[in-house]
C-alpha cells in the first residue's frame, strides 16, 4: 500500500498529478495556440511553491533524483534520433561552429557574467557556467513545433540544444573537477586524466552500443515487438555504466548512441522514432512540472534585482556574443545569425545538473553555490516565458517562418489536383504538388505552382522540402495503393485529422475494406480519382465563394445544386476540407470552395469569384 506523505499526496497520485497536468498544460497551448512549455511552468510552480498540492522531494523521496536523471538520458537519447547527418545539409557550418565555438565562448562568457553580475566566485561561476551552455532540446523541440520555422534556422537551433546538452554536463564536471584540485590535495594531472578517460570511455561506450542495436535490428536478431523495449533498456544500461566511470557522461554516450542509430538507416527507423517522440513529449512535460514543483517558496523569494541582472546579462550580452562570434564569416545569412542570438531557451537538464553540482560545491565548502539552484530556475524561467512568446513574431519578422498561413500539400498531379491549387493558390494560401512523374506536374508548372518531382515519402523530399510550411496533404495520385501509403505514413506527423486522400475504387467491398489506421480521410463527395477525373474531362472546375449576410449558405446550395463544397476557409483565414460527412461553415466572410459544372452552364449567382 502506497505511503502518504506530509503534502497528503502518495507518490502514486503524485505521479498521476503531474501526467494530468503535464500532458493538460500541452493539450491547453494546442487549443489556445499558447506555448506549452510556459503552461507547463505555471502549473508546476501553482502546483509546488504557490498552493503546496504537490512536494516532489516529499512524494517521491530518493527516488526523485533518479528519475529526472533517467528522464533526461531518454530524452537526450530521443534528440540524438533526431540527428540524422543528411539533415545537416547547408546548416552543416553553422551546427559546427556553435558546437565547437560557441561551447568553449559561451562557457567564458556566461562565468564571466555570473562572476561580475551575479556576484558569484570564481569556482562557482565556473561550475555553473559550464552547465549554461545547453540550451536545452527540452523546451526547444516544443517552441520549434509552435514557430514552425524554416528547415535551416530550425536545425541550426535543434543540433545546438541536443549537442551541446551533454557538452554543457560534462564542462561542469571538468570545471568541478578542476575546483577540488584547489579544495583537496588532487593534482591537475588527476584531474586532467579521470575527464579524458571519461570522455572516451563514454564515447566508445555509445558507439559501441549504437552499432550493437543497429546491428542486431537489420539482421533480425530481435523480433519487432521487441525493439523498442530492447532500446529502452539499452538507453539505462548505456547511461549507468557510463557514469558510473565519470558522472553525466551518461548523457555524452546515450546521445551519441542516438546519433548512430539515426544514421544507420534501419528500416523500422520511422516506427521507433515515432514511438520515444511520444514516450518524450510525456517525459518532457513531467520533468518539467516535477522540477517547478520541487521550487520552495524560500527560494523564489531569494531572488533579488542582482538575479534579474544576471538573467537580463546571459540573454542581451552572454548569449548573442557568443553565437555572433561563432558564426562570424561564415555561411549563415544575417537573419539567420540574429534569431539564433536571441533565442536560447534552457531547459530541464540546467536545472537538473545544476541542483546537483550546486549541492556538491556547498559539500566541498563553497558557500555561495547554494544560489546557483535559484539563478537556474530563474534563468529557465525567463528563457522560456520570453522565447516562448517572441521567437514565432521575431522569426516572422525576419522572414524565418516557413510560411505565414499553413498550406496544403497535394500528392499527384492530376488536373484535379491542379485546379484545386490553383483556387488555393489564388486564396493566397502556399499550395505544393508532387508527383513522381515529371511530365505529370506540367500543368502544375504552367499554373505557377510549387512544385516537386520525386517521392514525397523519400528523404530526398524529408530533406530539401520545408514541410513545416504545411499542415494539410491530400493524397490524389492515380495508384489507389500509393495514396494510402503517403496518407498513412504522414499522418503522425501531420495529424490524421489533417491527412486525406482520395477514395479508394474497392472500398466498398468489405473484402478489400482497411483498417481505420491505413489511410486518409475522404474529400468531397468520397469520390475516386477516376471519378472526380470524369468530372473535371466533363467540363467542371473549381470555384470560390464568399459567404455574407446577403448570400449566405443556403442561398449557395439553391443557386448550386450540383455543386460539391471540398473546403471552406473562416473568417479567421483557418482551412479546413470537406468530406462527405462535413457540413460548410455558415459565418459570415466564409470562403466555400466547391467543385461545380461549367460556370456557363450555372445561373450567375452574388458573391461567386
């Protein structure tokens, strides 16, 4: 039976506490179009400091600081799945130059600020500065999700936080280290080989594991539903054995370890990485929270105008020189170099580690190290409130987004497909067609439309395209088959609720009838793609409609009886496409776009373009 504790809460409903309000607090910012990362804070401090519902430390006991260090590992180990080397491509310098620049500057910087802002000693300032230069892929991943920035500026941000994450756990053990030389009777040279040692141990170690699981993967040694219960343990035994050598160099072997995977092209790459993004938005959201919670009121409280300044010093001076002066003439355009300055959120592995070498240096007889728990929080704090905020309105106004309005992306290149992006296009919404078959996106072409020729689904599209610009895909290709795979296989990352596809000509058949998993959903009418093609040969094109007080919906239905409505766009400029089941909106300034017979066979009716 659970124990309770003084808070009143067993750590069973502690753990059901933070799932609720981290997974809450992410589902609010979707519906409200709100960083989530800034509701997670709140609802941790509301939840620990400000009411006192939730004491992590008091719930959780000694099992706390073990399960954030777990945590983190996974989600180090996620961010390093991210890192495919193919995805580098033009961000190549610019990733290079922050990793092996930016550290070893920002490291200077940010101790030098700690040192003559903060206040701070020099072995403090050190320590704590080494930890400051993650950036955190924690908070990153969720604010990029929100921004939806280009392809370049996003990789250049994704490939800093996750590299530098353990960069900055293991300056802070060097760092540390070097401290104790001046507290204890260690030499330099001790201290210079037990980090070497560390660092290459751990380095092999992940290595070593990264071409064991990628090994045993593509040659079938282990079963399907076993692989991701086989990386999950993986992932532990890496990230012990690791710093059980040298501590938080667990962090350097498990993302290494990631990286490898990443780039050993495995077949059931796309399922894994799908299935730990999901395990990580949950570990994300609940470290989070478990880390705002664990705040005390005393702590918050500590806090004085010396933090501010500091806070202010890291973000206006310690954090723009050091990306400036790591990109300096290179390849990275200006605007580029500017939102990269100005946006350096820091996550749950600063507070993490530094809790923990705050707490060692107070051990070791250096008083003020105490602080450093309370400048953590506030610098997460006021990273992630200010970037959550201003990095989608800065980047907009740097021309960084990857487009002001989502667009749709079209599969096939029918004249179905075109005319519907042409209507689209006209609406000023980015509209893409792809198709396999050059001669196929003619039309497209001359139509002035984006095009692209090749497989949506190879990573030659994952790579060159900035799919972030889109939120919808219709799939409309002749092969019934083909659209089922691209709706199916796009829809995690697009929505399912965003994914269609043309329907299928044997889906009638209970014979030939698929699972709810496989495929989109229908357009239109439900229609073929042999149909709506008939259609089209027929004489029939696409139209658009502006609802008003004067010719409202049913005036369209009785002046169009033929007419099929395929999407409508709100007064708020949001798309939205029809199925059989969907019924247009009704609001005033609403675009209906519709497939209808030949505009001189129809009486002329107001409002129609």
């Amino acid at each position: 039976m659970a124990t309770s504790t003084g808070t009143g809460l067993d750590p069973v409903t502690a753990f059901a506490l933070v799932g609720v309000l981290g997974v809450g607090a992410q589902w609010i910012a979707w519906r409200l179009n709100l960083p989530a990362i800034v509701l997670m804070l709140v609802a941790g401090l509301l939840v620990g400091p400000v009411f006192g519902i939730l004491d992590p430390s008091a719930a959780m006991g000694d099992l706390l600081q073990p399960i954030v260090a777990i945590a983190v590992a996974i989600i180090l180990f996620e961010g390093g799945l991210t890192l495919n080397f193919k995805s580098l491509t033009d961000a190549a310098v610019g990733v290079k130059r922050l990793v092996l620049v930016g550290a070893p500057v920002g490291w200077l910087l940010s101790a030098s600020v700690l040192h003559y802002v903060g206040g701070l000693s020099w072995a403090t300032s050190s320590v704590f500065g080494g930890i400051m230069i993650v950036t955190g892929p924690t908070v990153i991943a969720p604010l990029l999700r929100q921004a939806r920035l280009k392809r370049r500026p996003a990789a250049l941000l994704q490939w800093e936080a996750i590299v530098n994450d353990p960069a900055g756990a293991l300056a802070a053990v060097l760092a540390f280290e070097v401290v104790l030389v001046w507290q204890t009777a260690t030499t330099v040279e001790e201290v210079i080989w037990t980090v070497s040692v560390g660092i290459v141990v751990a380095t092999i170690v992940g290595v070593v594991a990264g071409w064991g699981i990628a090994t045993s993967f593509a040659r079938g040694w282990v079963p399907e539903y076993m692989k991701v219960p086989a990386l999950f343990v993986s992932v532990l035994i890496v990230f012990a054995a690791s710093d059980a050598l040298l501590h938080e160099s667990g962090l350097l072997a498990v993302t290494i370890m990631g990286v490898w995977i990443a780039n050993a092209h495995l077949p059931s790459y796309s399922e894994m990485h799908r299935f730990k993004e999901h395990a990580t938005i949950l570990l994300v959201s609940g470290v989070f929270i478990l880390l705002a919670a664990n705040m005390t009121r005393e702590t918050l409280l500590s806090m004085n105008w010396q933090t501010l300044a500091t806070v202010v010093a890291v973000i206006l001076i310690a954090r723009p020189l050091t990306v400036l002066t790591s990109l300096a003439f290179s390849n990275v355009p200006w605007a580029e170099r500017l939102l990269v300055a100005f946006t350096g959120p820091r996550g749950v592995v600063l507070v993490a580690v530094a809790g923990l070498f705050g707490d060692r240096l107070v051990q070791a007889g250096i008083e003020d190290a105490a602080q450093i728990s309370s400048l953590a929080f506030a610098l997460v704090a006021g990273t992630v409130v200010l970037h959550g905020f201003t990095l989608k309105p800065v980047a907009r106004m740097l021309g960084l987004t990857a487009a002001t309005t989502p667009g749709v992306l079209i599969v096939g290149g029918s004249r179905w497909s075109v005319e519907l992006g042409r209507v689209l296009d006209e609406l000023e919404l980015p509209v893409m067609i792809s198709d396999p078959n050059r001669s196929h996106l003619r039309d497209a072409r001359d139509a002035g439309l984006r095009i692209y020729t090749g497989d949506i689904l190879s990573e030659g599209a994952e790579h060159r395209l900035d799919l972030m610009a889109y939120e919808t895909v219709i799939a409309a290709t002749d092969n019934d088959s083909y659209n089922t795979l691209v709706a199916t296989d796009l829809a995690p990352e697009f929505g399912r609720e965003n994914v269609y596809q043309l329907n299928r000509d044997t889906s009638e058949s209970s014979r030939y009838a698929l699972p709810p998993k496989l495929g989109g959903r229908p357009v239109g009418a439900g229609e073929t793609y042999w149909e709506v093609q008939r259609r089209m040969w027929d004489g029939w094109e696409f139209r658009s409609t502006s609802l008003s007080e004067e010719f409202t919906l049913q005036d369209w239905y009785d002046t169009n009886p033929e007419g099929i409505p395929v999407a409508d766009i709100g007064p708020r400029g949001t798309l939205r496409i029809l199925g059989p089941e969907d019924a247009p909106k009704e609001a005033k300034d609403t675009r209906l776009i519709a497939m209808l017979p030949m505009k001189e066979h129809r009486a002329p009716a107001d409002g129609q373009a």
